[in-house]
C-alpha cells in the first residue's frame, strides 16, 4: 500500500474511532490486511501532523490537526513583500520578477483573489504573468501590488 493510500485510511479512522495508541492503528490496519509496523504509524502521525486531544474515555486520542485559514490577501501581501523584484506592463499583460521559488504561490494567490481585472495567472519558478482582461485592468494590478508591498 502506498504511504498517501495509507494516510487517506488513517484519517478515515480517526473520524471513526477514538484512538489513543501508535498501537491500535496498526491493530485496525492489520484487522483490513494491511500490516504495517509502529514505526511506520510514528512517520505517519508525524509527517500529518496529528495531534493528541482529551477523549471522552479520560484519556487522549488522536485528531487531525486544526485547519488554519490564513488570510489569503494577506499572505499574497507577506509573500510580495518578501519576494518582489519588478513589475512591468504590456498592453493587457503583465510579468512579476519574484526571488525563486515565489512564481507558483504568488499566482496561486493571486488566483485566489478573485481580482475582477484578472484573467489568469501563471508562475514559473521565478516570475508571474499575469493576464488581464484590459490594459485598464493591468494598471490596477499594478496599483495593486505596488500598495501590498509598500505597507
């Protein structure tokens, strides 16, 4: 079984069951014929960062960690400021020169946005083009960026 497969049934579990051992996943993955050590469990749980709660029985039990919802105008802005090199405009385009490793996450989020002046957004490793549904609107985006890493 694959690592993903076998996390899917893992969290599967926890919506199912109290667990409060390494052990007792491996004891319901082997009753399903998956064998799998406790070893393996502690990879798990560490790399999906499960957390222990209070349970119902006095003990604790394992949960899946709280989802933060992280204020997408708000990273697209901490994410600028952090990685901005340069913008330029042509026509209803746009390409935003970012330190590498920034171009996916910032179209990501500037996807995200919504903004009625995009169209899309495509990232590379180290820029963003940007396409805009006017030139009007590839103004704005500029506006727009320019005010995010300016604050």
């Amino acid at each position: 079984m694959k690592k993903q497969e076998r996390q899917q049934l893992l969290k599967r579990l926890l919506t199912a069951r109290e667990i409060e051992r390494q052990e007792d996943f491996v004891h319901l993955l082997a009753e399903d014929g998956i064998h799998v050590t406790q070893a393996t469990i502690s990879r798990d749980i560490k790399e999906m960062q499960l957390v222990k709660l209070p349970a119902e029985s006095g003990g604790y039990r394992y949960s899946l960690p709280v989802q933060k919802k992280i204020d997408t105008q708000k990273k697209l802005q901490r994410t600028l400021q952090n990685a901005y090199v340069s913008f330029a405009i042509q026509g209803d385009l746009t390409i935003l020169k970012v330190l590498p490793g920034n171009g996916p996450v910032i179209a990501s989020l500037l996807t995200q946005m919504r903004y009625e002046f995009v169209f899309g957004a495509l990232g590379d490793d180290s820029s963003v083009l940007t396409i805009c549904v006017s030139h009007q609107g590839a103004l704005q985006l500029e506006k727009t960026i320019n005010r995010m890493i300016a604050d």
